[in-house]
C-alpha cells in the first residue's frame, strides 16, 4: 500500500513552531498504517493459504516414493551433472557383525607437511602441502579412500587461521593444500570428522530411510483433533495420504489422513523425532573422541616459518588459485582474497548507517534467524515489532523508524524441524521472493541447508532450482536489489547430530549450492569457510566472534566501499 504525502505548499503553510512536529507525526502514522497493513497481510494469508494445492487424498497404494514435478530437460541435465561432480569415492561394504579393527583410527594416523620445492623457505605466497596417511585401529595403512577430513592453517597469537583443501588419492593417502598469507609461525590442523566406514552408513541412510527424521501435523476441527505423521517421503500400504504440494513451486508435502478429519483442517507442522535404525555396533562409528571430530598428529614438525613475500611473487588471491580459499582471518578479522573488501562496522552508528533507508527480509533456517538477533540485539534504535510467534520459528519484524530501516525474517518451508508452528507460517522461499518488489534499497538474504541432512541430494537440489528460478525473476524486474546467500557450516556432532545433519551431509550440499548459484548477481557469505579456519569450536549456530565477521561481510555486500 503506497500513501501520497500532502503537497509541499501545504506542508509550509503550518506554523513553524509546529513543523518539525507535525511532519514526525504524519511519519509516524504512515509506518503505523504499514505495519497495520503488514499484519492484516499476515493474518489473511493465515485465512487464505493461497500457495497450496487444495488438499486431496491419495488412494491407497504403495507409498515408496514422493510425487514431484518433472524437470525441464536442462533442470534435469544440471541434476545428473551435479550428482556427478560430488559424487564420493566408494566406500567400504561393512562386514556383519561389525569389527572396528580395519575402520580408519585417527589416534594411529598422521600426517607429514612435505618439504618445500627445491628445499628452499617459506614465503608469504606459497602453498604448504601435507600428506595424511590413514590407518586402522590395528596400525595398518588403509587401501581406500573415503574419510571426511577437514583441514587448517593457524597461528593463535596473530588470530590467523586459513581452510585447507584436501584431495583423496583413494588408496588410504589424501593431501592437504594451504595457501600461505602471512609472516611468522603457521600451525597444521588435520581432523578426522568420519571415517570412510561411517560415510557408508551415512550413505545408506539417506538411499533407505529419507523419512528418519518424523515430521507431524495436527488436524482440528470443532471438538475433534488428530495428529499424523508427515513428510517428503512417506511408507505406507494402507493408509490415505493427503496431498500438500506447493502448487506454484511443486514441492511435495504428504501426510497421512486422518481417521476422522478432512485433509482441510490441518493446522500445524513440528518435528517428532528422528530415528536411530543403525545396524549392530555402527553406532561405534559415530564415537566423538575416538572416531568423529578428532585431531591427526603430526608424524614430525606440525607447523613451518613462513617469511615476507619475495619480490616479484604474485599476490595471493582467488582468481590466480585453483579451488583456493574465499578468504582467511587476520587479527581475528575475516579478510577476503577477492572481491568485496571487507570493512568494520564496529559500532552501532556504523551498522545504522548502512542499513539507512534499506529494506531488509531474510528467510531460512536458525541460523538465518541467528544474523537477525544479531542486528535485533546490536542497534538500540531497531525496535521488534511483537507479531506474537514462536521465539525460534518466527516470523519476525523489526523497525527502526528515525532511520527507515525494515527488518524481516521468515522460516523457509517445510522440511523444517521446529516446534509447532501454524502451517500458514510455513512458506517456501521461491514464493516469497516472488512477492517482493524489489530495488536499489531492498536487500534479500537467504540460507537453507541444516533441515535437508536426512534427503537424498535430489530433494535439495531441486528446492535450489526452485529458488533460483524466484532470484533470477527478482533480478530481472528488480535489477538493483541486493542478493545475499548463506552457506552451510561444520557443527558439533554427536551420534544423533551425525545421522540427521552431518557435516558430510552438509558438505554436499554446500558444494550444490555454490554450483547452483554460481554466474548470478548474488553474493555469498562463506560460513564453510569461515568457522573452518577459525580457531573457535564448531558450532551449527557459529559463536558471536564469527558470528561479528559474518555481519561484517554481509554489510560490505550492502554497502561497498565506492571506486574512484
């Protein structure tokens, strides 16, 4: 809703005295009628849930497999391809019963930092290699590849820290590549995070338990109520499904029927539980301490000297690095290897000012709503504007009315583990891009990856598409709006954490997410990266150090600093 203000001639017909005053009144009743209009959007859309197919029952059958939309032909190309380049060396088949004797043990691997090119120095500049070499828990070298390393580059006192690359060579030997960016002392760390063994698992699970992690919906009417199981996949020979596809992004949702109630008067959506279907003794391979999450040591010196560059030598950046780091901490600060400089916004003040005048709707999962706390908690002038939801589901509003800045967030839709939230909250990305205008002073964040663990790959990637087909329309009615993606992070794990959301999981997806987004005006924030090379423990909602340079650069994108 768009309200004309009063003529200007008007405007300077009040008393002087009295200007300023009436002119803050007018500003204040405009945004109130907004918000108000705001609201009375949100609770028809709760009345008129417009984006979902009418619920209708499916017959009975053999419920195997979940009901989606074909491809378009290049859609389905971009899947096959993508299928392919993350494609995970083959690991082993496990024996039954299960012996941890010949699964990788870190506490008897090691890794070596190999001599530098013709036995000279190191220089700022250079790249430091390492061979890690994997072993059993009887000592003996591993024949295969498959575990999921991570490694860092490090010196605590100078808070520097740098993600490594590593390579498999499938035959129980990986290398790790570090680009080297500043002077003095840098520190290996190599970790274990599972090995080969548990990817197997973790492989069949997603191949024959999609639907592990239980979703439910109550259904209410009058004095009657009913609470089904949901889901993408649902297994069932007997019961009634109802339909909840998305009708414009064609994402499928199923519930079972209820006995008594019409597929019409569902209200809610909550995560249930998660099921542990592990096997005898896999759940030895999710051992945090032992085989998940544990440091390689060294079989000789763990760090190297590393001198000022030397004359001549390139400057270290993305675009002269094959597969090279986005980026690196210096004095704690996150510092990119190209594109947007990084600035800091060390004050409130400095963040107000960036966001004056902006419009700012983010959508995804917590650890989205963690970037709005940020700002809810940081700028003393943005108010949140009470809509009575969920702490953790959302959605939220906050305003800074002196300033003119607007703050939304909203959780992505389903699958989304939550608390119960009304299903009239649970709106998919692509359907909520498409309703916004859009421009110069509108920023679009995103991040969703955490609630996808437990799916095939094919269940994400085609959200992904579904989203980017919505950012690539914004785009193009709206070519000046600012578009900020999120990527996934490494976490703390636990055997539970391990099979609904591993870092495994959430390292394909990350990988599918840069693909998929890649050559498009948008902008990412590289979470991977930048909780790997920091020194603080992972975490699925990154400590506030990490948290301040995220911000950091997400402010940068909004508000570059201007050439010339």
């Amino acid at each position: 809703m768009t309200l004309r203000a009063r003529k200007t001639q008007e405007v300077t017909t009040y008393q002087p005295q009295y200007g300023a005053a009436r002119i803050f009144f007018l500003f204040t009743v405009i945004v109130l009628i907004c918000v108000l209009c705001f609201i009375h959007i949100v609770e028809f859309q709760k009345k008129e849930n417009l984006t979902i197919i009418p619920p209708r029952v499916v017959p009975k059958k053999h419920h195997d497999v979940c009901t989606v939309q074909p491809l378009s032909p290049k859609e389905d190309l971009e899947e096959k391809l993508l299928l392919e380049s993350i494609a995970w060396p083959e690991t082993p088949p496990l024996p039954t019963p299960l012996s941890m004797n010949e699964t990788s043990y870190p506490a008897k691997s090691t890794f070596t930092i190999l001599p530098q090119s013709g036995g000279g120095q190191w220089h700022v500049g250079d790249k430091l290699k390492v061979l890690i070499k994997m072993c059993d828990f009887q000592g003996h070298p591993k024949k295969s590849g498959g575990d999921v390393l991570f490694a860092r580059l490090h010196n605590p006192t100078l808070g520097a820290g740098v993600a490594g690359k590593v390579e498999d060579h499938l035959n129980g030997s990986y290398s790790a590549v570090f680009s080297l960016l500043w002077e003095g002392s840098a520190w290996v760390e190599v970790t274990l995070v599972h090995p080969s063994e548990a990817v197997t698992v973790l492989r069949r699970l997603n191949s024959e338990q999609p639907d592990r992690v239980i979703f439910q919906s109550l259904f209410y009417s009058g004095s009657i109520s009913e609470t089904t199981i949901c889901n993408v996949f649902l297994h069932s020979t007997e019961q009634l499904l109802c339909n909840y596809t998305d009708l414009h992004t064609g994402e499928p949702w199923f519930c079972f029927k209820p006995k008594n109630l019409n597929c019409d008067t569902r209200i809610n959506h909550s995560k249930r539980e998660v099921k542990q279907n592990l096997k005898a003794n896999e759940e030895k391979l999710f051992q945090l301490g032992v085989n998940m999450k544990v440091s390689i040591p060294a079989s000789g010196p763990a760090s190297v000297t590393v001198l000022p560059r030397q004359k001549g030598q390139a400057v270290v950046n993305s675009s002269n690095m094959e597969s090279g780091p986005s980026g690196y901490y210096y004095k704690d600060e996150w510092q990119t290897l190209s594109g947007t400089k990084v600035q800091q916004f060390n004050t409130p003040s400095a963040v107000t000012q960036c966001l004056k005048g902006k419009v700012v709707h983010l959508y995804g999962d917590s650890t989205i709503r963690q970037w709005f706390e940020y700002f809810n908690g940081a700028l003393p002038d943005l108010k949140e504007f009470d809509l009575h939801s969920h702490k953790q589901n959302g959605p939220f509003m906050a305003m800074d009315i002196p300033n003119n800045i607007l703050m939304t967030f909203r959780c992505h839709g389903p699958p989304f583990r939550c608390h119960p939230v009304p299903i009239s909250e649970l709106r998919y990305i692509a359907n909520e891009l498409d309703n916004v205008i859009g421009g110069t002073n509108t920023v679009v964040i995103f991040g969703i990856w955490a609630h996808f663990g437990s799916y095939p790959m094919e269940v994400y990637i085609r959200r992904l598409q579904t989203i980017r087909r919505a950012v690539i329309r914004l785009l193009n009615r709206s070519p000046g709006t600012v578009v900020i993606i999120r990527t996934a992070n490494p976490k703390a794990l636990t055997l539970f954490e391990s099979l609904a959301n591993s870092d495994w999981y959430s390292l394909q997806n990350d990988k599918v997410l840069r693909a998929i987004f890649k050559g498009l005006n948008v902008h990412l924030v590289d979470a991977w990266e930048m909780v790997l090379a920091h020194h603080l423990p992972h975490n699925l909602h990154p400590q506030p150090p990490i948290i301040k340079n995220m911000i950091n650069v997400l402010l940068s994108y909004i508000c570059p600093i201007k050439s010339g």
